[in-house]
C-alpha cells in the first residue's frame, strides 16, 4: 500500500485503534522476566499509532470541515446503535498528542517500574486504546464508554503503582469524583436515544431539542465534563491524584485525561444544546474565574513540587473554559490549542520532577536550591518550560492564551480582565518556584551527588520541547488544520 492510498483507506482509524491491543496480547504471553523485551514491545505498539497520525494528517484536507477517514461498523442493528468512526481537525491532534505522550510515558519509567512491569505496561495501552476510541468515535453511547472505561486503567496505574501511602486514596478520590459525575450524563443520554432513536452524533446534530430539555440535558453533561476539566469545587481529585500517582501517571493525567472535558465541552454540549450552552455562559464565565484565581493562590503556597504543578493546571484549564465559551471562532481556536500546548508543557514540567525525584527521592521544595551549579541541562530545560507555563513569547502557550483573551474580549471585557490575573499569578508562583530549585546555595547534606540529566532523559524532552517550539512560532501550522472544523462548529451553534 503506498502513501497516497494510505490517506484515503477507509478503515485506518480502526485498524490503528486496534494496536495497543495487539501489543497487549503480546506482552500477555511474555515471561514477566524478560523485563527488557517487555518494555521494547510496549514502547513500539505504543509509538507505531503515533506515526500513522502523523501519515494521516500529513493526507488531512484542511479544507474540509466535516469528519474525515470514517468508517460504520454495524453493533446492535435491532436497536439502531453502530459504531462510527471518523475525525476532524478538533480531534486530530488531540489522537496525536495521546500517542505521542504514551511512548514517553513508557520512556519515562524505564528504570523506576520493576514490581509488576507487565501489568503496568498493559496498562498504558488500554489507556492508549481507551483515548484513541474517546475522540475518533462519532456515537454518543459509545463516547461515553470509551469516557468512563479510561477511568480502570487510571484508577490502578494510581493505587498499585503510587509513590506514597496515601495513593489508595487518591485513586479513590479519582474514580469518584469523576464516575459520580458522569452516571447522570448516562441517564441523558438514555433519555437522548429515547427521543431520537440513535445516538449517532451526526443524526443528532440535526435533531433540535426544546430549551427546558437543553437546559436539562446540558447540565448533566456538564457535571460529566466539569469534574474531568476539572472545575472548581470538583478538582479537589487532582491534587491528590498528581502527588500520589507515578511520574508518567501525572504526565498522561496533566497532557491528555484533563483535556477528555474541555473536548467533550467542544464536541457536544455546544453544538448539541447550543441554546443552553448561551444561557449557562454567564455561570461557567463565574466558576472559571473562580477557579483561576483560587487555584493560583493555592499554587502559591503549596511545598510540594508536584502539588504546585497540579494547581497550575487546574488554572490553566479553566482559562481554557473562558475560550471555549466566548462562542466565537478565535477563542475556541486558541482554546483548542492552549489544551495542546499545556499537554506538552504540564506533561514536561512533571518529568522534570520525576527526574529529581528519581534521583533524591523528595518533592518537598525546602530540600532542593542550587541546582543550577550542578545540574545546568536539567535547569535550562526548567526554565525553557516555566516561561511556556506562564505564556512567553514564542512558546505554544503565548498563542493560546492570546487567542483566548482575544476571543473572550470580544464578549466581555471585565472577563478578559480578571482572567488576566491569572497569567500574573502564574508568572508569581512558576517564577518562584524556579527561583527556589535553581539557585542558592546547593543544599549538600539532602543532596550528595547531583546527575544532570541523561539520553533517554533528553529524548523524552526533545519532541516536548519542539512541538512547544513549534506551535509557538509557526502557530498556522496547527490552525489551518482546526480553521474549518471550528467554523462548521459554530456554524452548527447558531444555525
């Protein structure tokens, strides 16, 4: 099969889902101890999805708005519910991003998994399976299996492989918090096949919903959606989940599984119920704003490196939600790719914590200062993504947020105003915080002997710290890819 056919092969997105699971099958019939041959495995099944997207939107046309590569596959016919496959630029790099992360995941525990290798490698691939599905598949029944499946695998990669004692806990904290949440949206979507006949999305974005059921219908999506995004008062899950989770945990939790609310905000609240989503803008603007600001404060004070980052990402992703109501085509691009940009720059800033932890075995701030004079790679590559963080020019997240505050300007400007105060906050506690690792003096009787960090280390961060590059200084070559399907989007919204 050559490239050209490739691009336009029906069936690719399902046959690509499908090979985590292939992976899976071969990592289920390797001996536990044959450690090596089992990362190898898990590290090609889990990277080989990411070439193929990256095929795939090299064959993208960026000028089509609909969805694109889909394929129908007949599940429970009696009832009318297949399964429907396809993408668009909204999902695209949202499938990229996910395989991209996975493999440096794997990457990332090369040396500090041992106990239970196997299981933890199976893991990741149901997660990689999980993910791809949740934005390829084009039914809201089957979204909201692939949604609420993701939670299984997450839920042990917390509790069995955590870093402390408290991660039983948290995982439980994770599960509930966003289980809960979603059982309503289930009932919705229930009650939307009873009206409709199908949950086949494309069928229901030509169904129109009364206001009193829109209002209804959206609200339960939104206690789904919130708590994944999440939005304050149920983000109190991530906190705990990022400090008691693995390294790559918090990277897969921070780059993609955030990301699952602010899509599915993206892809079906605002075009599905398009009158609600208006009528409920004024509340979301309020619960964002809250979240920002709080969440930045909090930041401020936290010990805990990981706990801080955590925080950070809370306020980051509610910026985000400021975008994708604004209903206009300039905020919901840059919240589109301000979702992309933190999944590089949070998934980097927790490896950049992993490192050290790995290395000293503390996140507690007051134990690290003086880095700079014996880890000077490792300190440039924290400071390159601390001023990602907080939006510098030239970074990912510079355009994002621009693009964000453009858009949200444009409907109101006293929220363009104080959701400001978080990019002032931020620079407050990332600044801070670089300024107590870095420099100081070194304090020798925690750390004996500082590594900077090593090859595989810097390969983990080369494709972060590039596409952060990137989508910083050549920002059309992720909108042009996201232009059309954001106007036909909005074009659902309001006609």
């Amino acid at each position: 099969m050559n490239l050209t056919s490739l691009f336009y092969f029906q069936d690719i997105l399902f046959y690509t889902s499908f090979i985590p699971l292939i992976g899976i099958l071969l990592l289920v019939y390797v001996n536990p101890e044959q450690q090596k041959l089992l990362k190898v495995i898990a590290l090609n099944f889990s990277a080989f999805p990411f070439f193929i997207f990256l095929l795939i939107w090299g064959g993208f046309k960026k000028s089509v708005g609909t969805f694109q590569f889909v394929t129908k596959i007949l599940w429970i016919p009696v009832i009318n519910l297949n399964v429907t496959l396809g993408i668009d630029g909204i999902s695209l790099f949202f499938i990229l991003l996910t395989t991209l992360l996975i493999p440096l995941c794997i990457l990332i525990s090369w040396n500090s998994i041992y106990s239970n290798l196997k299981g933890y490698l199976i893991a990741f691939l149901i997660i990689e399976f999980f993910l791809i599905g949740v934005f390829c598949v084009l039914d809201v029944l089957m979204f909201y299996i692939f949604f609420e499946s993701i939670l299984i695998p997450m839920f042990l990669v917390i509790g069995i492989w955590g870093s402390r004692e408290r991660k039983i806990l948290a995982s439980y904290y994770f599960f509930l918090y966003t289980l809960l949440g979603s059982v309503v949206m289930l009932l919705s979507i229930l009650y939307i096949y009873n009206q409709v006949g199908t949950t086949d999305y494309e069928v229901l974005l030509t169904f129109v919903f009364s206001d009193l059921e829109q209002k209804l219908l959206w609200f339960t999506f939104f206690l789904a959606f919130a708590a994944k995004v999440p939005m304050v008062p149920v983000h109190l899950w991530l906190p705990e989940a990022h400090v008691e989770a693995p390294t790559a945990g918090s990277v897969i939790l921070a780059g993609v599984l955030l990301k699952l609310g602010t899509y599915g905000f993206i892809r079906f609240s605002l075009p599905l119920f398009p009158q609600a989503s208006f009528y409920f803008a004024p509340f979301v603007y309020t619960i964002s704003l809250m979240g920002i600001v709080y969440t930045s404060l909090t930041a401020i004070r936290q010990t805990d490196f990981k706990r801080i980052i955590a925080y950070t990402s809370v306020a980051h992703m509610n910026v985000v939600m400021l975008g994708i109501f604004s209903f206009n085509n300039v905020g919901i691009e840059g919240a589109l790719l301000q979702s992309l940009s933190h999944g590089f720059v949070a998934s980097a800033l927790f490896v950049i914590i992993g490192v050290v932890y790995e290395r000293y075995k503390t996140r507690l701030v007051k134990y690290y200062g003086g880095l700079v004079h014996t880890m000077p790679l490792y300190i440039s590559i924290f400071l390159f993504f601390t001023m990602a963080n907080i939006g510098f020019p030239g970074t990912s997240g510079f355009i994002g947020e621009f693009l964000i505050f453009a858009g949200s300007f444009k409907v109101n400007s006293s929220i363009t105003f104080f959701g400001a105060t978080g990019m002032i906050l931020g620079g407050c506690y990332a600044l801070w915080l670089f300024n107590r690792i870095a420099y100081g003096n070194l304090k020798s009787q925690y750390i004996k002997q500082a590594l900077d960090i090593n090859k595989r280390e810097l390969f983990i961060f080369l494709p972060l710290i590039c596409y952060t590059l990137i989508f910083g200084l050549i920002p059309d070559a992720y909108l042009s890819s996201i232009h059309m399907s954001v106007n036909n989007l909005i074009e659902n919204m309001y006609f």
